[in-house]
C-alpha cells in the first residue's frame, strides 16, 4: 500500500489544526449530545476521545465521518471545509466496535469494497487490497470469510479496510471492546504501532482509561457532551486539573477540604505545602504506601476494609475518616491485614491540588 510511504509526520511538529472541529453543536432532537465542542488534531497525531458511556464521543466520531449532521459549527480537514460533505466522498477512514464486515465477503473483497466504491478498476484493487491485509499482517488469509476468522483478525480486516482508501484521518469507535483482556492489549500496542509508522492522524474514542493512556498523544477527557479536560497522558496523571479527571483516570482517592496557612485539611487528615484557595486533594493510588505511623507531610490514617491480589500489585482499600482510600503497591511489598489501622506514607508525586 502507498501509504507506507508517506513521509510519517512527527505529531509534535505536526500542523496543528490538520483536523479541526469548530464550535460543532450536535443534537438528536431536542436533545443535545455535543455541546459547542471545539477541539484541533495535528497532522500525524492520535487523539483519544475518553469518557464514560453516553458523554458524546461516538457522535462526535459519527459527525467527524459524515453520518451525523452537525445543528452548528464547522470541521475543517487539512485546510478544508468538509462540514457539508456527504460521508463517501470524505477521505475518512472508520474501524467501528463490531467491525462491520459483509459476512459473504473474502477478507480480501472486504478490504477491497471502499475501493469499488471509488471507481478504482479491478486489478488495482486486487493489489491495493492485498497490500493492506499484508500492513495489517493478514496476507495469507484473504481467501477467508470472516466467520472462519479469529476476533483480532476480523478486527485486522476492518482497520485494513479503513487503511486501504487512504484516508487522512482515521477514525476507531472502540475498536478494542469486543476482544478478551490479553488481545485487546495486544491489539492496542500494533494499532499504536501501525498508526505510527504510517503516521496517520487518527481520532480514538474509548471509555477505557489504560488504552487511552497507553495509545494517545494527547487525550480530550469527555462529559456531558463537552471536552473536560484535554492533555498528554502524562500531564492528565501528574496533575489533572479536576477532580473528574483525576476520578476517570485510574484509581485515584479525591478528598474535599480547605487551606489555612498552607495546610490542606479535611476530616481527620491533613497535607503541609498545598497552595491557598485548593478545596480538593487528590491521592495517586500508586505512590502511596501503608506504614506504621505517619510521616512527611500528608498526615492520613484508617482502617484497611479489603485486599485484593492483581497479580503485579496489591489493590488495598481502607476506610479513613475522610471517606474511602485507594492504593495500589508492588506485589513484592507485604500487605497489611484487612482490619488492620495503618498510616498512610505518600511517595513523591503522590498528592495533587485542586
Ligand atoms: P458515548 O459514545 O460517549 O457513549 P454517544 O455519543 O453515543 O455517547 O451518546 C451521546 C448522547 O446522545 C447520549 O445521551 C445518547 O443517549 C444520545 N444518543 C446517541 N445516539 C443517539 C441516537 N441515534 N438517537 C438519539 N439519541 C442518541
């Protein structure tokens, strides 16, 4: 497939704005789903959309697509303004959750349908396919059907298929919800891997907080039909910005209280060096530690309700004074017993201010 050879953009040089959605206010009904959203890609860049069910992604990918008309706004591609035109002459390509393939269809005559679509003759098609069920590791399979296929390679056919018109920009509705735990992650790092060889820009909408921060450049964290909170994954985890940031993105403990003289305090606990006017502390449950009494500056202690064994890590939930507490320690670390009291020892990084 050519597309192979395109230069591969670097998305932090990459233009912004490649893929713009401007102002855009989407409704079914009366009912509005996405709310004045305006948000940029970069040329060459992957983009998740994160939020829980129903906060507006997947109309927003739908919209983007060409299936949903916008009530206001505009989107822009590379400069165009593609607001008005119809799905199939938008150079898009779309991977949905059920994969969508034609059941009588070859792998290979699957691929190569968006390109009949196109007017493209027969012998190019042939090979244009081919090459994209080889991008996505398929070659040897495109006499299949996609009943005799396994659930990751079907899902390898619909990317193939989206990847074949070589689209600028690449949608993924939840590519990943219908595979086991191992294939999903499998799956997760070779899409991340594909789209960044090929250096597509590509739009990811997922209500799965570890594929977002495994896959993304940045991620537009969703609510209520509006863009939350928008970062790199890392700066989302270091210092989220909202206490719905910091609850989607993992285990985290928020606790509401207020500052005098530089002490954060809430119902029995308290945190030295927290800036004036926060009213909420938020605790990453991975850099925080039992002990036995407290130390450093965050001063927090309760009774540890459960235990769970992840396999690398303990999982430990205690009961505090200020409301439950998460935290999450090496599986070579000893755990303390369900009842018993502990302290809480908060590592470097381990609490933020809101
Ligand atoms: P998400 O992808 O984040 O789960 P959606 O974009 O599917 O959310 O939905 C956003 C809102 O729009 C929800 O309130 C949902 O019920 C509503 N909605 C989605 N699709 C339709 C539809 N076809 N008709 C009416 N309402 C819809």
């Amino acid at each position: 497939m050519s597309a192979t050879a395109r230069p591969v953009p670097d998305p932090s040089q990459g233009r912004r704005g490649y893929l713009l959605i401007d102002d855009v206010t989407i409704a079914y009904g009366k009912s509005v789903a996405v709310d004045s959203l305006t948000l940029e890609i970069a040329e060459g860049e992957l983009l998740s959309l994160l939020g829980p069910s129903g906060c507006g992604k997947s109309t927003t990918l739908r919209m983007i697509a060409g299936f949903v008309p916008p009530v206001s706004g505009h989107v822009m591609l590379n400069g165009r303004d593609i607001t008005r035109k119809p799905a199939h002459k938008r150079n898009i390509g779309v991977v949905f959750q059920s994969y969508a393939l034609f059941p009588h269809l070859s792998a290979l005559e699957n691929v190569g349908y968006g390109l009949r679509m196109r007017n493209i003759s027969r012998a190019e098609r042939q090979e244009r396919a081919k090459a994209a069920l080889e991008t996505v590791g398929l070659g040897a399979f495109a006499g299949r059907l996609p009943g005799n296929l396994s659930g990751g390679q079907q899902q390898r056919v619909a990317l193939a298929r989206a990847l074949v018109i070589e689209p600028e920009v690449l949608l993924l509705d939840e590519p990943l919800s219908n595979l086991d735990a191992n294939l999903r992650a499998e799956m997760r790092d070779e899409i991340r891997a594909l789209q960044q060889r090929l250096g597509i820009t590509t739009l990811f909408v997922t209500h799965d907080q570890q594929e977002a921060l495994a896959m993304s450049d940045r991620i537009a964290v969703m609510k209520d039909g509006l863009v939350s909170e928008l970062g790199t994954p890392q700066q989302l985890c270091d210092a989220p910005r909202s206490a719905f940031t910091a609850g989607f993105l993992g285990a985290r403990t928020v606790i509401g209280g207020q500052v005098e003289a530089g002490i954060f305090r809430a119902k029995g606990t308290q945190c030295a060096g927290a800036p004036e006017g926060a009213t909420q502390m938020v605790l990453r449950a991975s850099r925080l530690r039992p002990a036995a009494e407290a130390s450093g500056p965050l001063a927090l202690s309760g009774t540890v309700s459960t235990v769970s064994y992840l396999g690398e890590a303990f999982e430990i939930d205690l009961a505090a004074a200020s409301g439950p507490v998460r935290m999450v320690i090496p599986s070579d670390l000893a755990p303390p017993a369900p009842g018993q009291s502990i302290a809480v020892q908060a590592l470097p990084g381990a609490v933020t201010f809101i």
